[in-house]
C-alpha cells in the first residue's frame, strides 16, 4: 500500500510538472505575442506619423537629424497666405514653413540651408514673412531660381546669403496687385504703395539692385502682354544686381560648403 501510494505521488508531481512547463509555455506565448502586437502598434504610429506629415508639410522628413549638415527647402507652386487657395492650384502654405524654419535654426546639426524656387508669387504678406525668417537665419543660407521665382517669389530669393539663378529662369517683377472686392477710397490705394514699398525696400537691402532700376522694370510697359513690369531671364537678373550668379545646384552646394567653412569673403552678408 505504501508503495502504491508512492507511485501515486511520484505521477502526481509529474503531471504537476507538466501543467507548470504548459503554463510556462503559454506564458512566453502570451508575451511572444504581446510584445508583436506592440512591435505592430509601433510600426503602424510611425507610418501614421509619416502620413500625417505628407498631408501636413508635404514632405514625410522635418528637420530633425538629417544624414547631411545641409537642410533643403522647397518653396513650389503658389505661396499660400492668409486665405486657402482651391485644391487644384499647387501651394506652398506659409504657416508650414515658418516652425521649419525656427528648427532649422535651432538644430545644431544643420550647419546651412539651399532653398529651391519655383514659384509663381502669391500672398504679398506671407512672402515677406518668409523673407524676413530666411533672412534672419545665423547659418549660411544659399537659394536657387529654378523655373520661376516670379513677384512676391524675388524677395525670397534675394533674402538668403547668396542667391543663383538657372540660365533658363525667369522672375517676373510688377507692382502690387488685388483680386477681388476693393473698397474705391483713397486709403486702399496708400495701403498698396506702402505694402510696395516694403517690397521694394526689402530686395534692395538684401541685393545689389539699384531702387531706381528695380522700380524701372517693375513700372515698364510693354514687356508683359497684360500687365506693366518686366519678365527677366537668368543671366539678365545677375547683370542688374538682383541676383548674384547664374548656376544650378552644383554651384550652389559649393558655396555653401564655403560659407559653413567660414571662408570671410564668401561669409559676407549682404546688409
């Protein structure tokens, strides 16, 4: 009897031992499980994020820490200010690139910025907005004029430290214009010759444009089929000052290499 109840015991630890590795089993399975569901959880927050961040900025890479010491801006299509242009235009929207351009400042990572432009102009405002911002940078800022850099888009190219044009380019330069309800009274009119004054203001300061020369293409007849200004070309915007050479990117990732060197004679920041 005492050896049947031996045996009995040593089957009962038995089985108690294999329900515990059982359970143990299920218990690394639970876990197994657990932490892919979280892998899962994380893998789809990121690519949400990154969606959200195309729909936002238009771009998935806000300036974090970026594999190069350069940082590229893009500034395309119209630049879109305090009222929402239709889904079919192309826009750039201003309140967009306003915190990117205080991380970029704020990133130690980023030692200078390149701006690309094609722009075909857009809210007076949020483009000298912008302008301020590039031109208030501390690190070395260089732009690009590809395709357009037309009306409210000169005061962006001009504002960074040094300033290139493809040969093929053009930038469109015409007083300030309204679309849309005006009031006829004699303040509407002041109020657009001091906002074209804060134009014309800001490109001679930050480039070597004379005003009288600015203010003759910008004031020209004949040279645009509906309109008064002037359609300038590449190497015609480096001849009047506004624009300091003709190139394209290879060009201009070279002098913001010098610039981040800190070569004095190309460190010089047009005042």
């Amino acid at each position: 009897m005492e050896h049947s109840l031996l045996v009995h015991t040593k089957i009962s630890l038995i089985n108690l031992d294999r329900r515990s590795v059982l359970f143990m089993n299920s218990n690394n399975h639970q876990d197994a499980k657990t932490e892919v569901k979280e892998e899962t959880k994380k893998d789809e927050a990121t690519e949400s994020s990154i969606v959200e961040k195309i729909q936002e900025l238009g771009q998935s890479n806000i300036p974090q820490v970026p594999d190069s010491n350069v940082h590229v801006l893009t500034i395309i299509g119209q630049v879109e200010g305090h009222i929402q242009l239709p889904p079919q235009n192309k826009t750039t929207k201003y309140e967009h690139l306003l915190p990117q351009l205080i991380a970029i400042e704020q990133n130690p990572k980023i030692e200078g910025l390149v701006i690309l432009l094609n722009t075909v102009g857009g809210d007076v405002e949020a483009g000298l907005a912008l302008s301020e911002m590039i031109a208030s940078i501390s690190k070395p800022t260089v732009s690009i004029v590809l395709g357009g850099g037309h009306s409210i888009g000169v005061p962006i190219a001009v504002a960074t430290n040094y300033s290139f044009i493809v040969p093929t380019a053009t930038m469109t330069i015409h007083p300030i214009r309204l679309t849309g309800l005006v009031i006829g009274v004699p303040q509407t009119f002041e109020y657009l010759d001091k906002m074209q004054d804060r134009v014309i203001n800001f490109v001679v300061n930050h480039s070597h444009i004379k005003e009288e020369k600015f203010k003759d293409l910008m004031f020209a007849k004949g040279n645009l089929t509906r309109d008064i200004g002037t359609n300038v070309v590449g190497k015609d915007a480096v001849e009047y000052g506004l624009i300091d050479e003709v190139g394209g990117v290879s060009e201009a990732m070279k002098k913001i290499a010098e610039l981040i060197e800190g070569d004095p004679e190309q460190k010089e920041v047009i005042q």
